[in-house]
C-alpha cells in the first residue's frame, strides 16, 4: 500500500504564498503520477496539478498556471505544492494523490491513494 501525508496548510493572506508538501510511504514504486486536488465546502473536488515521478511531466489547471509550481524528490519521496499569489478562491482543503495513469491526470477518480488533507485559507 501506498501512505500519504500532507503538511503546510494555515492561514494566509490574498497574495501571500504557502508551500504544501506530501510526504509518501509504502509502495510507492507502484504508481507512476502525483497529484494535487483542492475541495471547497459544498463543492466538487478539483483538479490543481499533477506530476509524473518520472519524468517529471507537468500538468496544471488553468485557474493556478503561473501561480502555483508542483515537483518532486523521488529519493525523499515527496511532492511539493509552492503556491504564490494565492487568492481567497484558493480557499479549500488540499489533498495529495497518486496513482498509475496515461493519458488522463485531471480525474480524481484515477487515483488510488489519497493522503488526509491540509486546510489552506485565503483571507481577504
């Protein structure tokens, strides 16, 4: 099994920045791609970014491109979330995900494993 664990979450400002990290555990030889989702109260969760732990391919909603940077250090094996200029949208919890995928990165529905949570808010 694969085990994640998300940090970094608080309180911040509109505009600030907050860097969020997943620390993974487990078989994680097993998958091939880390994502990022947020979900906000009453909402769907959504899709923030992605990254291949090979490779190190890149993908990003397009609310966060040129905002947000997602990488990776397969030999401590976490992912990072660097996220600047956030805005009180931004406010969700955000969770880690991995899981084996091709062509399709964005659906939640795609990754086996997910980590707790990490609240982020973006005051105004």
């Amino acid at each position: 099994q694969v085990q994640l664990v998300e940090s970094g979450g608080g309180l911040v400002q509109a505009g600030g920045s907050l860097r969020l990290s997943c620390a993974t555990s487990g078989r994680t030889f097993s998958t091939n791609t880390m994502g990022w989702f947020r979900q906000a109260p009453g909402k769907d969760r959504t899709f923030v970014a992605s990254i291949k732990r090979f490779g190190g391919n890149t993908y990003y909603a397009d609310s966060v491109k040129g905002r947000f940077t997602i990488s990776r250090d397969n030999a401590k094996n976490t992912v990072d979330l660097q996220m600047n200029s956030l805005k009180p949208e931004g406010t969700a919890v955000y969770y880690c995900a991995a899981g084996i995928l091709t062509m399709v990165v964005t659906d939640p529905s795609q990754y086996k494993y997910w980590g707790q949570g990490t609240q982020v808010t973006v005051s105004s």
